[in-house]
C-alpha cells in the first residue's frame, strides 16, 4: 500500500533507485548529489538493496563503469551535479550512440566558474546534445516518479538510451517535500526486469564500441537521432501505463492556468511552483496570465509546445543557463527556432535568471509576466534580458 | 589466496597451447606488428569464456572497423582513460547479475586491455582506482612505448633518448629527457594479488603468465613489452628479436610479484643495451655518452630488482596461511 510522508528529495530518490532493483550503482560524490549516493551504500550495506556499490575515483569513471555494467545487462544507476556532470561530457555522447540504457540523475548545479555549489541549469544545458533522453521534476514526488519511469523508458528495445532525471540542487535534493512511496509489488508490476537487447554474453559475443569511418558515422548518427526522436513515443507510452498503474498524470509540456491566458511564462523545473504562485495572484487581479512548464527537454515535444502556446501573445520564457555571446538562454533558442516558421507566434520575452542559486521570488516572476506583456505591445526588439543584476 | 587460485594451474607447454583465436585474423595493423602478436598471446592464454575491454589506442582501432571486428569474443570500447573503469563496470555487473540469478554461475575473465599512452598517462587513475576497489580482472598494458596510433607521440613509457615526434632528436634536446615510468612498481604499490612483465620472445613464459592472472582472484596487471617497427623504426621482420634482446640486456627484465613476492628471472650475463639500441633508428641520434647513461641506468634498475627480490616478503606468512 503506497503511502505518503515528508522525506527529504535526495532520499526519496535514493528509495525510488532501490524499488527500481538497480544492478549496479556507481557513485562519485559532489554536492548536492551527495545524499542520493550516501542513501544508496547504505541500503546496500544493510543488504536492503541487492547491487553492486562501486565507489569510483572520479565521475568520468562513474559513468564509464555504469556503461560496463549495462553493457553486460545489468541495471545501472548512476548521479551527479555540475563540475561531475562536465567531468562526465566525453562519455555522455558515447553511451548515447552505443545505444546502452542507463539512468542518472542529474541534481542541478551551476557550473564553475566561480565554484558554486548552488541550483541552475547549466550543467545539464552543457549537455545539451549528447543524445540522452532529459526530463526535469518540479517537486519531489515527480523526481521518485520519473527515475521509476526513466529506468522503463531506457530499457525499452526502441529507445535503448540513457536517461537523465533533473532536479534542482538544495532547493529539491535537500528539501522535505510530501512524497508517496510506491511499494515494491506496485513498482514491480510498472517495471519489470531488464531484458537486454544487446549484451556482452560470451555465448554470443558482440562488438560495442567500433572504429567508424566516414563511410558509415553518417548512418549511425541518423539511427541516433531517429531513436531520440521516436523515444517520445515511448515516453508517453510509459506515461500513461503509470498513470493507469499509479493514478498520476504526466506530460511533456504541462499547462496551468493556461486557458484564455494572452501571457505565458515558460519555465523548468522547481521554480514552475513558485511561478505558479505568481500566476495564480495575478490571475486573481484579473489579468490573463498562466504558465507551461516544459517536462520533457529532450526529446523537444514540439507538437505538445505548440498545443499548449495557441492563444497566447506573449511568451516569458524563463531560461536559468546562458548561452554566452549567443541569443541568450537555450530555452529561449529552442524555442525561438521552433516558432521561426509559425505563420503566427506569440511574442517571446526572453529572461536569463537565477544563475548560480540566486533566489527567484513571486515578485520577480510578476514582473517577467509584465515585462512580457509590456514588450509585446510594442514588439521590442529584445535578445535576453538578465533579471535581478545588482549593478552596484 | 594466491596458493589456493593456483592449485590447479598447469603450465603450457609448446605441445599443449590452446587452439581457441580470441582474437582472429584480417585486422589492420602494420605489418610485423608486436603489439597485436602479444595481444593473440594473452588472449589465447587467457581463453574463453572471457570479455574484453579495449581502450582507443592501436589495438582497438585496427581490430574494430565497423562493420568488420576481430573479436570472436565479447569486446567493448568506450573511451581513452577509462579502460579499468569500464571494466569494473562489466565486472561488477557480472557479479551483480550472477548474483541474483539473472545470469547463470559461472567464470568469465574480465580483461581490459590498454596501451601505454592508455595506462601511464591519461588512464593511470581510473586504472588506480580499480586496483584499489579490487575488481576480479586482469589489466594488460601493451606497451609499445609512445602513442603510435596517433602518430608516435611520446608517452611517459617511452624510453629515455628514444626519438618520438614529441621528443624529437633537436638541437638542444635528444629524444624523450625523462626516464620511463616503472609501471609495475606503481601497480605492485596498490598491493594487488599479481603483477608481471612478459615479452612476445619469450611466449610461453607471457601465456602462463596470463593463465596465472586468469586464475587468480583479485586486479592482476601485465606489462606486456609490444614492438612497434613504424614507430621504432626498425626492420618489419624484427619484433621477436628486439623483444628478446630488451629482455637480455636487462632494459625489460622480465619477473612476477606474487602477493608481494618478487620473482624476478635471472640475467647474470646480460648483452650490452647498445645490441637493443642500434638496431632502432629511434635511437639513432644517440652519442656514446649518452648509450653509457642508459646501460648504468639498466645497470642500476636491475641491481635494484633484485634486491626488492631478496627483501620482498609474501603480505601473508607461513603461520597466516595455516590459520586459514
């Protein structure tokens, strides 16, 4: 029977990587990832989670060695935060085009420099192209679902890919939130036992990981690219099976409020509650705001942003990583491209905020839906405009 | 325990060798290659059922032309440095699998294989940290003493005056500068079950040498001395010659570290270094002087050997191993 309490985030995690049955976890410590991993030697060490703990010398290592593991058919976990997540860039493109399911959750943190330990998304927005499937949690109860759904959505023979669950450093990972905890024959019956399509298996030996030359990089990438692409299907899929199993709704762009709404901010991960927040007083002022969160990043569900942007004038899109000398956040370049051929399209805001844990309020989301509006009106040319600069 | 890993082993001898081919032929390295002549060895040694690992270097590139491979036996390739962790990776899940009965019991040899380039340098931490975490694998490092796949950059293996496109012959410098990195001291410094140095001359001491770490439990790491005539510039049809003259000059000497326990194979008339050194052109700038630094170096180095040898003790003594 599921029930529901206070758990910190990371520890709930760590409870949802034990109900998935996890082969292998390797694990590299780096804040504020920490207690996921430090959670997860423990349930191994009380003998509670039947895995392999292998505690690596780097993160670059922790990825490798979950590769190893999957390649051989085992279930393989692994987590990291920023400067880990950079340490891990080379191999991220690898596991991705070798076509071997993996799950890492990824707890958001700014990337150096100056070192800071603190929530935004440039770690994972550095990761942009590496081919993984990309998910992000507002809350806690979202980040237990989707590692439970990620390990599904991997696995699946036409995915085949690496999954990365995002959640935001502190202000998630370290955070009492409510949670309900599936129970194992519940997860059991969403989740069933890893089936490898490809293995190492000395009875029919395989190659992973050859030369290829010109002749044939082209071909791969496509294949690639055409798995990423078609894996939405397969995320939706898995969707609606928790939905039917666990009663909980998940999409790849969600919508609050958005009906009748002329100004949306776009936003991602934990900060979409607090501009809910926001949302709802304006809303209450009379003003036709609402808000869409994008859930699911990669593969981009353009057809869903489109649905859920129609009748809107103005977007704000909320971008919490820049893309420095360029046009701004990479939010807001996904989806100014997207809309660049739109015979009709809303008006985009862009906003560059909250950059390395600097704290975003009601107040501060108020005022991009206003600037939206403002700007909107008179068609202002705008790149990003960067919120809250203390210029003295 | 290394006594009860090796109670069954049984030394090969020319008319016992294994006909299993791991490694088959139609790969595309250089013609007189040492390298994937040591690596044809080892696996055959080592045998079936097994996994490989490779990291970038030689071996895996002209052994995994998409969509050709050379590998009859699992292989995986990931990346340049991480070799061991890939490994520990395939290790651990293979015990994790076996473990919970996915997978049926049964031995499968975990083995990573690397170049120098791939072990001294870049892969050197990852290797560390699954030596310290003591994965059931074996480590080969086949050391043809540069990085040759990239085009003969020198490595922190290359010998001290060898020419590399790195360390050229210049006006003011002659060849790499600095002394090669004794990898095996560095391994046996992690106070792994089993470490030993083989050269492609010497086949039947290489193959039980792999047999051994096959068997036994616990990291194993082989040096595996790999002439590379493009990159040595010496005659194609030389790598069995110049693999048995650095074994009797003492440049390479060959010996096992067993739990500790020096077993070094004794020289007591070695040939001068110039015999090795002047059949390489990669040597061939260097002066006297300099031929004289390294042969009282060698000199040096195996004196020092075998006094590691007298004072080594096994970590377990006698009475230890009654307890057991």
């Amino acid at each position: 029977m599921a029930s529901r309490k206070g758990m910190e985030v990371s520890i709930a995690v760590s409870e949802a990587v034990k109900l998935a049955n996890v082969d292998v976890i390797s694990a590299y410590p780096i804040t504020p990832q920490t207690h996921i991993v430090e959670h997860l030697s423990e349930l191994v060490a009380d003998g509670d989670l039947k895995a392999a703990f292998v505690p690596v010398e780097s993160e670059h290592s922790a990825l490798s060695a979950a590769v190893g593991a999957a390649a051989v058919g085992a279930r393989a976990y692994t987590a990291t935060s920023s400067q880990g997540l950079a340490l891990m860039h080379e191999i991220m493109f690898i596991v991705s085009s070798i076509r071997l399911p993996l799950v890492m959750t990824v707890v958001n943190r700014a990337l150096s420099a100056p070192i800071n330990i603190w929530n935004d998304l440039s770690d994972i927005m550095a990761e942009r192209d590496c081919g993984w499937v990309q998910l992000f949690a507002i809350n806690g109860q979202e980040a237990v679902d989707l590692t439970l759904q990620a390990f599904k959505i991997a696995e699946d023979p036409r995915v085949l890919l690496p999954v990365a669950v995002n959640l935001d450093g502190f202000i998630l990972s370290h955070v009492i939130e409510p949670v309900e905890m599936p129970d194992q024959e519940t997860v059991d019956s969403f989740l069933p036992v890893f089936k490898p399509m490809v293995r190492l298996d000395p009875d029919h030996p395989v190659t992973i990981g050859a030369f290829g030359s010109p002749d044939v990089f082209l071909e791969v990438k496509k294949q690639v690219e055409e798995a990423l692409i078609g894996s939405q299907k397969v995320v939706k899929e898995v969707w609606k099976d928790f939905e039917t199993i666990f009663g909980r709704t998940y999409k790849p762009i969600e919508s609050y409020k958005t009906k009748g709404a002329e100004i949306l901010l776009v936003t991602m991960g934990s900060i979409t509650e607090t501009a809910m927040t926001a949302v709802d007083i304006l809303r209450e002022k009379g003003q036709k705001v609402g808000l869409i969160h994008i859930r699911l990043w990669r593969p981009f569900p353009f057809k869903e942003f489109f649905q859920a942007i129609r009748g809107a004038k103005a977007l704000a899109v909320v971008d919490r990583a820049l893309v420095p000398g360029g046009a701004g956040g990479p939010v807001g370049l996904e989806i100014k491209s997207a809309l660049f051929d739109k015979k009709e399209r809303p008006y985009v805001a862009e906003f560059v905020a909250g950059l390395g844990g600097r704290d975003l309020t009601v107040e501060v989301f108020a005022e991009m839906m206003e600037k939206a509006g403002r700007y909107a009106q008179t068609q202002k040319e705008m790149r990003y405009e960067m919120i809250g600069v203390r210029e003295k | 325990m290394i006594a009860e890993d090796l109670k069954d082993f049984k030394k090969f001898t020319p008319k016992t060798l294994p006909q299993e081919e791991p490694l088959v032929f139609g790969h595309r390295a250089c013609q007189g290659c040492g390298e994937v002549l040591a690596l044809r060895m080892v696996a055959k040694a080592i045998g079936s059922p097994m996994t490989a690992v490779s990291a970038t270097g030689c071996t895996e590139i002209i052994s995994s032309p998409y969509p050709q491979t050379a590998w009859a036996v699992p292989w995986i390739h990931v990346a340049f440095e991480n070799a061991a962790a890939v490994a520990s990776g395939v290790e651990a899940g293979l015990k994790a699998l076996m473990a919970k009965g996915r997978i049926p019991e049964k031995k499968i040899t975990v083995v990573a294989f690397a170049g120098d380039g791939g072990t001294a340098d870049i892969g050197l931490q990852a290797l560390s940290g699954a030596l310290e975490r003591g994965h059931d694998f074996i480590y080969v490092c086949l050391d043809n003493e540069a990085y040759m796949n990239t085009g003969i950059q020198r490595s922190s293996s290359t010998p001290f005056g060898a020419m590399t496109t790195t360390s050229p012959a210049g006006k003011l410098t002659a060849g790499q500068t600095t002394w090669k990195k004794n990898l095996p001291a560095i391994m046996a410094a992690h106070n792994i079950p089993y470490v030993a140095t083989a050269s492609p001359a010497y086949y039947l001491d290489l193959m039980n040498k792999a047999k051994k770490a096959a068997l036994i439990k616990g990291p194993a790491y082989l040096h595996v001395y790999s002439p590379c005539p493009t990159g040595w510039r010496h005659s194609t049809d030389l790598a069995i010659e110049v693999s048995r003259l650095v074994v009797e000059t003492n440049i390479f000497p060959l010996f096992e570290v067993l739990e500790g326990k020096y077993i070094v194979r004794k020289n007591t008339k070695p040939k001068p270094v110039e015999d090795y050194l002047k059949q390489q052109r990669r040597f061939s700038h260097l002066t006297p002087e300099l031929i004289q630094t390294i042969q009282k170096r060698v000199d040096v180095e195996y004196e020092k050997l075998l006094k590691l040898e007298a004072g080594s003790q096994p970590t377990q003594t006698k009475e230890d191993a009654k307890k057991e």
